[in-house]
C-alpha cells in the first residue's frame, strides 16, 4: 500500500469525523483559540492558512472543526503535502484540539477471541476423551490436536495485534508500534491460510475412520481426493501470504512510505483465497450427506445425522462475511478498519474446529448425560465398557470407528470394540422369537454365552428390514437358516453385553 495515501487519507477522515462536533462551552472555545500551532507539522499548517475559508474563521478552532468545505480543502492539501509521520502527528493535533472522543474496540476483540478459544478447547478435550475411552486415538484426533495448537497461536496473535494498536484509531498508536501491528498481522494471514487448511483435512480423516473401505471404495476415493485439493490449497496460499512482497519485510514496512519494495494484488489475491476456500467448505461439508441418507437408520436418525455435518455450513457463513468485510490493504485507519477482519477469522477457525469435534464430541456427552441416569445408579462407569441400547443414537455412529453394519452392504468384517458391539438386547431377543415362531416349532436349543435368550440372529435380508423370509421355508432348510443365523450373531455379538 502507499503508505503516504495511507496517513494523508487518515486526515482526511479524523477531520471529517471532527465536522460532526458542534461547538463546546465559552471556556473551550478559548483554549482552542489559544492552541499551540507549533505542534502541527509545517505541511498541515501551510495547508491552513492556504484555504480560504480560514480567514472568515479569524483562527476560530470551533469554526474549523464544523466546515466541511474547509476539512474537504485541508485533506487534500495534507495528503498532497505530508508525509505518513506528519499527517498522523496532523490527526492527533485536530483530535486533541477539538475534543474528539477516543474510540476503541479492544474489549470486544480480545473477548471474542478468548471466548471462541476457550470453546474450541473444550470441544477438542473432549474428542480426545472420548477417544481415548473407547476407540482410541488415529491421524485425525492428532491432526485435530495440531489444529489447536494452531488456533492458540492464532489466539495470541490476535492479542498482540490488540496491544499494538488493533481496535484504536491508528493515530492514537505509537509511530513505531505501528510496524508491529502490521508484522503480527503478516504472521495471522499465514497461519489462519494454515490452520483452516488443515482443519478440512482432519474432518475428511474422519470420515475416512468412520466409513470403512467394505463401507464404500468410491466414497473413500473421493475423500483423499478431496485432501490432496485440500492440501494443495494450503501449501499454496501459505507460501502466496509468505512471498506476497518483496523484499518479505515489506509487507510490514510499505505503510509509512519510506521504504522500498513491490506487493502482489494481495487484495484480488484474498477474494480469490476465500473463494476457493468456501467452495472447498461446501464439498466437505456435504460429502457424506449422500452415504449416511443410505444407512440403514430411521427416517429420524438420518436428519440428525446429516444435520451433524451441515452445522458446518456456519463456519462457511463465517467465511462469506469475512469476504464482505474484508477490509482494503489502502485503508487509512488499518488498526480499525481490521478489527472485523480479525474477529471473523478467529471466530471462523474455532467454529471449525469444534465441528470437527461435534460427532465424538457428542457421544461422550450422551455416555455421561446418560451415566448420570442409569450406570451411577447401577455402581458402574460412564467410560465403562458396557453399553445400554439407549445410549446409541446416531451421533454414536458417526463418532465411532465405522459405519459398516448399518450399510445396505453388509460383510462379516468385525471391527473390536466398533460401533456394531453395542446391538441392542432387546433386538437379539426380538430376532430370537422370530427365529423361533418361524423355524417349523423347533424351540431353537441354542444359547449364546451371555445368557440373552439369544437362539438365533436375522439373515443379512432381515437385517435390512425386508421382513420377508418369515414362514417361506419348512423344515429342515428353514432350521438350517435358524441355525446359520445364530452362528453370525455369536461371531458379531459374542460376549459383547455382559
């Protein structure tokens, strides 16, 4: 940016903000009269006593703080004349001589920030509990791990963009804390690129764990498919930030005007960033809409499901406003114009993590919601091994580690201590009646180890709910498949309710 644009340009609104204020009390309007002159740089004071209109003002201060036409006259002067130090030193002049308000955003930035940190925190603590009480942990969880770790940086630098002048009024910044706020900002450009990034590749790493390859070999194409885009991406915005001038430094010097160098179009550049970002969003998000709707769940379940994924498209919201407010590189207020730019983001990539951490998130939630009812009574744990079939919901699946026995597709893959251990018992000794109302009279003398009453297991058909192999076989053949049945239930189920 032109750094002599940026502070001239700076005048030009602290001066147009002065023109609302109507004259104060006979006390102040002397003191203005009374003003030292010789604090304003010689450019702005020239600039003053060129225009016109200071001479029916007879050096009224009072007067020249509420003429537009003289602060219209004076700006363009000082913008032409001044340089980025003496037009700042300009506003601070105008600021203090006409009493005007000082304005900050600092509590609000740095309570956003924290907030949205401490949440994000929370969600990714509980992922890892959950995992490391049941199905352990994989490259995703570790992944997730890592974009926390990016987000507290992210967190930190926001704070010392704050203590170097982010939510104030640049000219109520120090000359040389100015460069500070510009390099830690450089820095979050970088890193924000980064940890959103990664956070898509930890969500596709999900569903890579819960969809297995018997699942769905095309899904799962599609999803390391979507990561190579996803870290494409990444590498090639992280290094568009880092290089975006030359020499680097420049990026955090080009503000006052004094050095030289060359920038991209790093404006067009962002649009172009965001824009491929929410793209990429949308395809994650609604990736795995297609395959949990062919899951064999109720009508119910498969909203709550997809609706589990779709509250990412709040992250994407967060992305669509930070486009609309994406403030420009040639702002002349940067430390207050960027504040939106810095909450959004912030907001943006904690929203996004904790989505990331919704689905394990929420099964341990429900695993302590419910242990508070029943396994407390009972003297159990809530991170015990046994299971109540009321605690499986479909927040449950999703955050384990596959989705196979609920395909329409089903194998005789067994998975330890996978999703599909936690049947119901009221199920296998629904399934133990049929297959003894349906098995020609035989009283089906089978029993599985766990002494459920469990003489038979459906056929991969009923499974799905077909209903349709009830009384169509007499005989020998139908206990033959009483028989089969069982067998498949003790080989998935054995030993798992105890």
């Amino acid at each position: 940016m032109k750094l002599g644009s940026v502070v001239l340009v700076v005048e030009l609104f602290a001066l147009s903000t002065l023109a609302q204020y109507t004259e104060r009390d006979g006390q102040d309007q002397v003191s203005r009269r009374e003003a030292d002159f010789t604090y304003l740089p010689a450019c702005a004071t020239e600039c003053l006593l060129q225009t016109t209109d200071i001479l029916s003002c007879e050096s009224d201060l009072s007067c020249v703080c509420v003429n537009n036409t003289l602060l219209a006259q004076t700006s363009s002067c000082v913008l032409a004349n001044c340089t980025v130090r003496e037009a700042l030193r300009a506003k601070e002049w105008t600021v203090e001589v006409c009493d005007s308000p000082a304005r900050s955003q600092r509590a609000g930035v740095l309570s956003l920030t924290w907030v949205m940190y401490g949440a994000a925190l929370i969600a990714i603590l509980m992922r890892l509990l959950a995992r490391l009480s049941g199905t352990g942990l994989s490259w995703d969880d570790g992944l997730a791990a890592g974009c926390m770790l990016l987000l507290t940086v992210l967190a930190v630098l926001v704070t010392l963009m704050v203590v170097y002048g982010l939510g104030h009024d640049i000219w109520t910044v120090k000359y040389d804390e100015v460069y500070n706020f510009f390099e830690f900002f450089y820095v979050n450009e970088i890193i924000y690129v980064a940890l959103n990034g990664c956070i898509k590749i930890s969500i596709l790493l999900l569903y890579l764990r819960i969809f297995p390859k018997t699942v769905s070999h095309d899904f799962r194409y599609l999803c390391w498919f979507m990561i190579s885009i996803c870290t494409a991406y990444l590498l090639s915005n992280s290094l568009v930030f880092i290089f975006q001038c030359h020499p680097v430094a420049y990026a955090w010097t080009s503000w006052d005007g004094q050095h030289t160098g060359h920038c991209i179009d790093i404006q067009a550049f962002n649009y172009a960033s965001i824009a491929t970002n929410i793209a990429l969003e949308v395809v994650v998000f609604i990736l795995p809409i297609p395959r949990l709707l062919r899951i064999d769940m109720c009508l119910r379940k498969k909203i709550v499901a997809c609706l589990t994924f779709t509250v990412g498209f709040t992250v994407t919201g967060c992305s669509i406003a930070r486009a609309v407010t994406l403030p420009s590189r040639s702002s002349t207020n940067p430390t207050w114009d960027f504040v939106r730019l810095a909450e959004l983001s912030m907001a943006e990539s904690s929203l996004g993590i904790m989505c990331a951490c919704l689905p394990p998130g929420a099964q341990l939630l429900r695993k302590l919601v419910h242990s508070k009812r029943s396994d407390y009574a009972e003297g159990g744990s809530p991170f015990s091994s046994k299971r109540n079939s009321r605690m499986i919901t479909p927040l449950d699946v999703l955050a384990t580690r596959n989705v196979e026995e609920m395909s329409p597709v089903r194998t005789e893959t067994t998975v330890e201590g996978s999703w599909e251990q936690t049947t119901t018992e009221q199920e296998k000794r629904r399934w133990g009646k049929k297959a003894r109302d349906g098995s020609d009279g035989s009283e089906g003398s089978e029993k599985d180890e766990d002494g459920l009453g469990l003489e038979a297991w459906p056929s991969e058909d009923t499974l799905e709910g077909s209903g349709s192999g009830e009384g169509e076989e007499d005989g020998e053949d139908d206990h033959e498949k009483v028989h089969e049945a069982a067998h498949r239930a003790h080989v998935r189920f054995g030993g798992v309710v105890q």
